[in-house]
C-alpha cells in the first residue's frame, strides 16, 4: 500500500512540475463570455476578415496530405487553400473549437472561388480544380492576426498538462473525433507578449474515431459519426473517450503508422469527470442555430447540418452527465 501511496504522489507531482512551466505569457485558452452572441458563420475572424475575390496563384504547398495552394486576394492577404475532404469538417471544427474558448486560424469555406495564374498541372487536388482556375469546396486559412508562428508544441509535454483547460481540450477532441491528434498538427503563436498554444489541423474530424478504411469514412462523414461510440469506459472520477481510436485494420499494410496512431490514444483516455463535464458546460451555452451555423457554412447540405448537429448536441448532453 505504501508503495501505491509512493507512486501515486510522484505522479501527482510530476503533473504539478509540468504544469508549473506555464507562465502568464503561455495562453491554451480564454473564458468565452460571449459565447452566445458568437457568430459561428464567421468565426474567429469575423466578416471583417473573410476572403475577397479575386484570387491569384502564389505557389502549391505541398506539406501534408491534403491539396493546398497558397493565394492572395484583392486585398493582398495571403491565404492558404485546401481542397479535399477535410475542408468541410475543418471549417466547422474551427468554429466549434473557438466557441470553446480555445484558439484556432480564420478559417472560412467557399463552395466555389476562381484562382488566376493556376499552372496548367498542378501535383494535387487536380479534382476539384476546372482548366479556367475555378476550386470547389475551398477552405481558406488566415494565421492568427498579428501573429507569428514560432514552431510546434507536443501533447505529452507542454505547459498545460494536468490543467482543466487541457483536459479540456483532450475531451472537446473527442467530441469532435479528432483522431489525427500528432504533434506536427499544432502550432505555438507569438502575438505581443503572448505564446498561443493552437491546435492548427482539424480536417481529420466529424466522422470515424480513428483512421478509417476507405479514407472517405475518416472526415466529415455524417454516417460514420454518428454511429461512433464517444465514451467507452467511466470509473468514479475518470472517463475514457474513444476518439481518438485505433485506425482500421487495413492500416496495417503501413505497421509503422499504424503503431504511431495507436500510441495517440491516451489523449482521449483517464480524463477528469469534473474537467470533460466543464466542457460540456460550456458547449451547452451554444444555441441550435449556433451549432447549425457552424456546419451551414462549411457548405453541409441542410438534412447533413440537421444530422451532425443532432449527434453534436447528443454528445454535449453526456457531457453534462458525466
């Protein structure tokens, strides 16, 4: 029994030592006392700073996994596009993600957009892209105003561990079935004396609790998540999420990165009641038609916003009874 005691206080004692890194200058969140007057059809960036047309070819980013282009618009704001799959379900995450209370990019999705100075081939998304430069299905991503990007930070270690809000974030994840939680998909921001801690991917969510096989069951797949399972185990004071899960069996043909995605499922597990049910609070500010906004204007055709918003609210509800 002692020795339980014993570890049992050097674990706690570790949590507090990481904890005690934040400074007032390291910032993962802000209380949203506004939440119910946020307009989630706008987001962060509001109407203020949504994207102008025209638009001119800048370059193809070829990072990730995912067709992206950086563009200018008339304004000569730089932005970056991304085609594909994850540009409906990032579009909504953003919003969601910032009603929270956590920070995200300008993110705003437009079903159609015509790019000047396109290269006749590009190395991707050749798809959604017509011989005169129209895109369909564009998300447009602004870097927080103000800004500067100074690198990643990782889950296991960072100034928040242990806190409430990071917690939270593990479990507003969940809810939303982020499974490509990796280090390369957050961002640290220096805007004044500050250093915003952001998730900066969120296309990998709204559907399957892991990678799935087909990919099209993996983002923005309606079906698939609302027949998840979003909690998989509770004890007294803890709770486990199933997102992120395990990717698809398939996923094996790559072992590598498939033991890479199963190491990422602590994030969603041994999470505080009191800090998942928090969130659930907060979510539970939001109104129906703020919660439908979020997936209106990701382009979702009307019975989708229904549908995800109905499994969304589902999930907010076993929040609050945690």
């Amino acid at each position: 029994m002692d020795g339980i005691v014993r570890i049992q206080a050097v674990s706690a004692a570790l949590v507090l030592s990481a904890a005690a890194f934040a400074t007032e200058r390291d910032i993962l969140w802000r209380a949203p006392n506004d939440i119910a007057s946020r307009d989630m059809i706008y987001g962060i960036g509001g109407r203020a700073h949504q994207p102008h047309g025209p638009f001119k070819f800048v370059k193809e980013d070829l990072s990730a996994s995912s067709p992206k282009f950086n563009v200018v618009d008339r304004d000569g704001v730089k932005w970056k596009v991304k085609l594909g799959q994850e540009a409906k379900p990032e579009t909504a995450a953003t919003r969601l993600v910032w009603a929270a209370g956590y920070f995200t990019s300008e993110d705003y999705y437009m079903p159609e957009v015509g790019v000047s100075g396109l290269p006749a081939q590009t190395k991707r998304g050749r798809e959604w892209i017509d011989s005169d430069g129209t895109m369909h299905g564009v998300r447009f991503k602004r870097e927080l105003d103000g800004a500067e990007k100074e690198g990643e930070w990782k889950w296991r270690k960072n100034p928040f561990i242990g806190t409430r809000e990071f917690n939270g974030l593990r479990t507003l994840m969940a809810t939303i079935n982020n499974w490509d939680v990796k280090d390369v998909n957050t961002a640290i921001y220096k805007k004044d004396d500050l250093r915003i801690y952001v998730v900066s991917d969120l296309g990998a969510t709204f559907a399957s609790p892991g990678f799935a096989y087909p990919e099209f069951e993996s983002k923005g797949n309606i079906e698939q998540y609302r027949k998840a399972e979003f909690i998989c185990g509770t004890s007294a004071t803890e709770v486990d999420f199933c997102s992120p899960g395990r990717s698809a069996l398939m996923r094996l043909v790559d072992p590598k990165e498939f033991y890479k995605r199963w190491k990422l499922r602590w994030i969603g597990r041994d999470i505080p009641r009191k800090d998942a049910r928090w969130v659930g609070e907060i979510l539970g500010r939001l109104s129906p038609k703020q919660i439908r906004d979020a997936f209106r204007t990701a382009g979702y055709a009307q019975d989708e916003v229904e549908r995800f918003a109905r499994t969304l609210e589902r999930r907010i509800g076993e929040l609050n009874e945690l």
